[in-house]
C-alpha cells in the first residue's frame, strides 16, 4: 500500500533476496575474522560448523520465500572455507531418478 501511495516499484521478494544474501555475506566475513584468531582446530571446525548451518538456512529461506537466482552468489562466499556446493535446479532430473 505504501509502495502505491509513494509511486515506488518495489519488488519485495527482489529486496528480501538481496538483503539476505547480504546478511550472509556479512555474517560470514565475522566467522572468517574468529576463524583466523581461534588457534584450536575444534574451534574453528566449529566455526565451520556454523557456516554450514547459516548456508543451509539461507538457501532453504531463498528457495522458499525468495529469489532462488541468488543462491548462485552463495557457493563463493564459502569458497575460502573448503565448503562445497553442490547446487542443482529443481527442474533437473539426475540419470538414476526414474520417471
């Protein structure tokens, strides 16, 4: 209503979508800071551990409620951890799936 009233063209799912991959990219530059101070492997595994978890949740909220193009930002965030991403379009059937 506001969007109409001010003449705005605002796409909410667009604006919902940036700014979530944006919160990501600033939460994992905080773990990368606490990753390169923490001297124990078990603390920056659970770091790690961490990220994994945040990806997870972002992607499920993107393919739920948001942009899912913006997933594809996502993999190089996570790069510098050694955290793979394997993405795959929903449409896509795998060789094994039967039909």
């Amino acid at each position: 209503m506001q969007q109409a009233a001010l003449g705005l063209k605002i796409d909410i799912q667009e604006a919902y979508s940036e700014c979530l991959v944006n919160a990501f990219e600033r939460f994992v530059s905080k773990m990368e800071l606490q990753i390169n101070s923490l001297k124990t492997d078990i603390a920056k595994e659970k770091r790690r551990a961490k990220i994994i978890d945040s990806l997870t949740l972002c992607v499920s909220e993107l393919n739920a409620k948001g942009n899912p193009e913006y997933i594809m930002m996502l993999p190089d965030m996570v790069a510098p951890f050694d955290i793979v991403v394997k993405l795959r379009r929903e449409n896509e059937i795998n060789a094994d799936d039967s039909i």
